[in-house]
C-alpha cells in the first residue's frame, strides 16, 4: 500500500492496482467477490442471515 492509502479511514474502499481494498483500522481486507447483478439484494441476504440465527437459537 502506499503511504497516502495508509492514511484512509475505516470503512472506505480503496483501489490500487486495479484490486480493491476495504479498510479496516490497520488492516487492508481485498475485496475479492462481488454481488451477482440479477442476485438478491442486501436487504434480502441480512434478512437470511437474521432469519437464520433465529431458527438456529431456538434450537440450541
């Protein structure tokens, strides 16, 4: 990473070498995988992962 890119804030994405990268603290995750376009939305796939872990609580 360059030096201006360390200076990036939590949370926002960066794109060097035409790879991009979110920020997180110090940590640089590559973003490697992205949203089909006829896919579900992330509306839809929050709610999945709420619906989820409510059905796996109740069973536990």
């Amino acid at each position: 990473m360059t030096d201006c890119n360390k200076r990036m804030q939590t949370g926002q994405i960066v794109t060097e070498d035409g790879k991009q990268y979110f920020v997180c603290g110090n940590n640089y995750i590559e973003i490697s995988e992205h949203f089909a376009e006829k896919g579900k939305t992330l509306r839809d796939l929050i709610e999945d992962v709420i619906l989820y872990t409510a059905d796996n609580r109740a069973t536990a």
